[in-house]
C-alpha cells in the first residue's frame, strides 16, 4: 500500500492557485482510475483505488498548507505506513511551468507544505516535483503562488495531468523514469514547437540574359 498526497488549500477561493497544482494532480488521478468518492478523514479528504498492482490511498489534506503534516501523519499512522511509502505531489518554483522532476529525502527549500511534512514524518519521502515556474524575485513568491494559472497556462496544464494519468501506474510500481518520459511525451511536443526556427528563405539565383548585340554594337557602346 502507497499513499498518494497533492499539496493545496481548501475551498474554491484557492482552487485554481498555482499552490494547488497537488490538489490537481490526485484529482486527475482519481478520476483517469476510477478510485472511490472523496471521503472526509484525517484531517482531509480520502479516495482509495489500486493503480496496477498496488493499493492506493489518495489524500488531499484539509488543514492549509502549512500544516499538512498533521493530515499525512495521521494517515500514515492508520494504515501503518512508513515515510518511504510516501509520495507528495507539490508545486515547485524552481522548475519552469510543466516540467517534473523526482526527489527523495533533501530540504524543503522553503516550502510550507514540505516544511510541516518534514516535521511531522522526516524528510524520508518521495516527492514530485510539479514546475510553476518563478515570478523572478522572492518577494512575489506568496502572491504568485497564491494567485489562479493565467488562461494561457491552461493547454500546458491539461497536457500535464493528462501526461500524469497515463504514467501513474509506472509511478506506483517504482518506475520513475517511464513516469517522467509519459510527462514528457505529452508536455515537450508543444514546447519544442513553440520555439522552432523559421526556415532559412533560399536565394533565388540570378538570371543571366545572353548578349544578342552584334560586334559592332558592342564597340559602339564603348564610346
């Protein structure tokens, strides 16, 4: 048994926040493997279901960010979990929008919902690591995070969770890369294009136009 958890803020007021791109993501998966309804419990919301092989509980903490750890402590504890059974999907700054990355163990970089996880479980879980791209200075970090995906983020992102919904499975049994490369397959296709050259315009070659002039033309146009 795995438990899945997305990092976000409850309510409709923070739904479409950049912060809550974890929340996004285990809806997705919810929904593309038919897992359970959504129940309340621990501090948050459940959903159960098995991806493959592996028995899943998928949990959206309830709590806010910054004290998410409560929640996944209390999960952990009731299915008798340990932290290397844990998976956190979060948003993260220091990648550019749609790009992820894996990590296990290492600091919170400043993160509220990793910063209360580490304290409640240890930093010895899996994480991944959804890019939201950065606003360019820390001081517009809390209102960036905290303000809705512009319109024109919402092509990347649906290629995104639908790039998640068919890696997931190879996520639950351990293969991270062909999770990566099920991202990659959906989200880079677009972002190569986006940047593709113009072709070079070829040189049309000069036309050369045969000298009809006769002899004594030609001398008479030297003087």
């Amino acid at each position: 048994m795995k438990l899945f958890v997305g990092l976000g803020n409850p309510g409709a007021k923070y739904s479409g926040n950049r912060h809550n791109i974890g929340f996004m993501a285990v809806d997705q998966i919810a929904v593309g493997h038919g897992f359970s309804p959504w129940k309340s419990k621990f501090s948050g919301w459940v959903a159960e279901g098995r991806l493959g092989r592996e028995r899943i509980i998928l949990l959206k903490p309830a709590t806010f960010m910054n004290l998410s750890g409560q929640s996944v402590s209390a999960a952990m504890q009731y299915f008798k979990l340990t932290p290397d059974d844990v998976t956190v999907f979060h948003d993260e700054l220091d990648l550019v929008p749609g790009k992820v990355r894996l990590k296990f163990g290492g600091g919170h970089a400043g993160h509220n919902g990793l910063r209360s996880i580490h304290q409640h479980i240890s930093d010895a879980y899996h994480r991944v690591r959804i890019g939201i791209g950065h606003p360019g200075h820390k001081d517009r970090v809390s209102g960036y995070v905290l303000h809705d995906f512009a319109k024109a983020d919402a092509e990347w992102i649906d290629d995104l969770m639908r790039g998640i919904d068919e890696g997931i499975v190879d996520l639950a049994s351990g293969d991270g890369p062909n999770f990566l490369n099920a991202i990659a397959s959906r989200v880079m296709p677009k972002r190569l294009a986006s940047k593709q050259i113009p072709p070079v315009k070829k040189l049309e070659k000069p036309q050369i136009v045969a000298d009809t002039r006769t002899a004594l033309q030609k001398l008479k146009d030297r003087f």
